[in-house]
C-alpha cells in the first residue's frame, strides 16, 4: 500500500508563493504518474497538475498556466507543485495523487484514474 503525506501549504497574501511536496512511501517501483488536485469548501474536487515519470511529461489546469509548476525527484518518489502569483481562488486543501494506470492522451486530470491519495496540504491566500 502506497502512502502520501503532503506538505508546505500555508497562509499567505495574494501575489505570495509556495511550493508544496508529496513524498510517497511503500514504493517497490515507480508509478505510472503523480497529480495534484484541490478542492475548496462547497466545491468539487479539481484537477491541478500532473506528471507522467517516463519523458517528465506535465500537464495543468487552464486556472493554473502560466503560474503552477509540477516537477519530480530523480526517485520518483516526490513531487513538488511550485505555486507562485497566488490568488484568493487558489485557496483550498491541496491532495497529492499516484496511479499506476495509464492515462488517456498523457492527460492524468481525471481523479477516477489516481489510486492513492494523500490526507491534504490547506493553502490560504487572502487579498
């Protein structure tokens, strides 16, 4: 059984950065991909980023672009999601994903697809 712990979310100003870490444990091997998705109160959860191992290959939200970046280990047992230009609509608890199945146009945004999730990183950004 994999596990995830996710850590670096905080409570900053609009306009602040920060950068979040997922580390994986239980791990035999690599998997397929990590994600990271969020979700605020009264919300469906969201897809945010991901990161197919094999050929680093990312993906993102269009809310994000421009201002997310997901990156990997050399392990293949942590991500990170650097977070800058932060706005008060990033506010959420963030959840680090891995799956072990492949995803459909190198796109891992479905969270149906991930089997493995972490407890949550909450990040605040007030204006």
């Amino acid at each position: 059984q994999v596990q995830l712990v996710e850590s670096g979310g905080g409570s900053v100003q609009a306009g602040d950065s920060l950068r979040l870490s997922c580390t994986a444990s239980g791990r035999t091997a690599s998997s397929y991909a990590m994600g990271w998705f969020r979700q605020a109160p009264g919300t469906e959860r969201e897809f945010v980023a991901s990161i197919i191992w094999h050929g680093g290959i990312t993906s993102y939200a269009d809310s994000v672009k421009g201002r997310f970046t997901i990156s990997g280990s050399v392990d293949w047992n942590t991500v990170y999601l650097q977070m800058n230009s932060l706005e008060p609509d990033d506010t959420a608890l963030y959840y680090c994903a891995d799956t072990y199945y492949y995803c459909s146009g190198y796109l891992c945004s479905d969270a149906g697809t991930y089997n493995s999730w972490g407890q949550g990183t909450q990040v605040t950004v007030s204006s």
